[in-house]
C-alpha cells in the first residue's frame, strides 16, 4: 500500500496507547478515520482532537470479542467512507500469573480480545476489501495485527498474554500466505512490540462485568503486575515512534514489524533450542536478577 492520502483507516483500540498514534499518523497522511474502542470518554476525546486537527472522523463502541459488534464497526465505515482501505486489529488486553492460577474468566477475556477480536477482524474486513478490489482495479488494502514480542517468546508468569499472542503471529502470517495464494492487492504485517509505555499493563480497568475477577488477585498475578507495571512504563521507544514505523512498514510491503529488533535474540535462541529440539531457553538467561525478583515477590507475597 504506497499511497494513504484519501484512503480509510479503521483502528480497534483506537481511543488509548497505539491506537491513538496510528490515528494522529493517519490524519497526518490525510487519510479518514473510524475510531473503534471500549472506552467511551476516551473515545469522544480522540475524536475532538483530531476533527480540531482537520481530520475527517467518526467512532464506534466496539468490543471486539463480539462478532456483531465488529460487523457493526465495518458497516458504519461503509456506509460513512464508501471502504476500508487499512485496518489496525490493534485492540489488546494483557493478564499475568502462573498459567494454573489464571481463570476461565481470564482466559475468556484475554483470549476474547487479543485473539477473537482479531479473528472477527479478518474475518468481516478481508472480505469487504476483497469485495472492494473486484469492483476497482486500483484498489490497495493492508491489515496489521497487533501482536506483541510476546508472541514470539514465551516469559514465565506471563501465560495467558504469551498464548493469545503466538496465536495473533500465527494468524497474520496464515492472513500474509493465503492472500499470496489468491493474489489479492491486500499486504499483511503483523506488530510486536516490547516494551512500549502504553495504558496495556492497566488494560483490567476496562475489564466487562462477564468475565470479572471474582476473587482477589493470586500472588504470582500481583507480581507479575508488578514487573510489566514497571517495564511498560519504563520503556524508551514511544507508541509514537512506533505508529511511524508500523507506517512505514505499511508503505514498504514489510510483514514483520519490531519495536527493539535487539529483542529477537531471543526469538533466534528460542528457535535456536526448538530446532535442536533442546528444553526451553531460560528467558531471564542474561538478566538473572529478574527472574529472581519475580520469584522473591511470588515467595513474599505468599509468607
């Protein structure tokens, strides 16, 4: 996709955090927007901003574990812009712990918004861009996924975010192949981020009553909030910075896009040990002193 002048961007998280630099990026590119988030002031604000700035741009309440909810989202940008010709399946929610102690509720909700929502994200608007391409020749689409470095290592204490991100990388490369097998004018990347100051770390504020916690927070939970509270917000690449390259890549054709490329030695070790079919890489191999730490918050906070 060489061009976003004119063309419609449709962002899911869109209100908060990386969605809502993409959307500053987009109406700089000049392009027209639908915001779609959970957070309904978060929501109304973004869109103030960016009409103040010139931006041409509606927004949907959208929980994207609902299918309907996405359709709803698709066919307001349709019936508002005529098309969809780059969507951000950006809207994310993360969970810590031992994965024994994670809930079915947990699983429910992390599982519904990292994974479901991106599944319904493909699902309804690769086939509106496909549509849209047989009616114009000149027609260009991209989707990008938000996964996470998590999906592609595997940190302890970090299990139900880990599973739902594997599953977003695998996904989006599946998406990348099979719209290579068609031959369709639509580019795939998948996002993984590290560590980025976003409101990710507090994503359980927005959390839905049907998949509340319905008792307190088990030791390892605390902990491990406690380590992605700090390494989030402690982060020094900035959502910003990393909406312009996700940008970037989108114009340049690039499937995979890294926030600390420095990050994949691990992903090279980690595959390094799956082809030699040796036992798992220890993550916090050339930082002890963190594994450490999380195991002294777990122990102390069960004393």
């Amino acid at each position: 996709m060489k061009t976003f002048r004119d063309k419609v961007a449709v962002i899911t998280g869109g209100a908060s955090g990386l969605g809502r630099q993409f959307a500053n990026v987009a109406a700089r590119e000049g392009m027209k927007l639908v915001l779609a988030d959970v957070q309904r002031d978060a929501l109304q604000t973004a869109v103030d901003e960016l009409t103040a700035q010139g931006a041409s741009v509606i927004a949907q309440l959208c929980d994207v574990r609902k299918s309907e909810q996405v359709q709803a989202l698709a066919d307001a940008a349709v019936a508002k812009f005529g098309a969809v010709h780059l969507l951000f399946n950006n809207a994310g929610v993360g969970s810590g712990g031992l994965i024994w102690e994670n809930t079915e509720a947990d699983w429910e909700w992390v599982m519904g918004v990292n994974v479901w929502g991106v599944i319904h994200g493909v699902r309804i608007f690769t086939k509106l861009m496909l549509a849209a391409a047989e009616s114009d020749p000149a027609f260009e689409g991209h989707i990008v996924n938000t996964a996470s470095m998590a999906g592609l290592l595997n940190a302890p204490a970090m299990g139900v975010y880990n599973v739902s991100k594997h599953a977003v990388v695998s996904l989006s490369e599946t998406l990348y192949q099979d719209l290579q097998l068609v031959g369709a004018p639509i580019g795939a990347s998948v996002l993984c981020p590290y560590f980025v100051p976003t409101g990710i770390s507090q994503s359980h504020r927005n959390r839905p009553e049907d998949v509340r916690m319905t008792a307190g927070p088990t030791a390892s939970q605390l902990a491990a909030q406690a380590m992605t509270d700090k390494a989030v917000s402690s982060g020094k690449v900035s959502a910003e910075a990393v909406a312009e390259e996700t940008f970037r890549a989108v114009a340049e054709g690039r499937f995979y896009i890294y926030s600390h490329p420095e990050a994949l030695a691990g992903v090279r070790e980690r595959m390094e040990h799956i082809v030699a079919g040796a036992n798992p890489a220890d993550p916090y191999a050339a930082a002890p002193q963190l594994k450490d730490m999380l195991r002294a918050k777990i122990k102390g906070a069960k004393a």
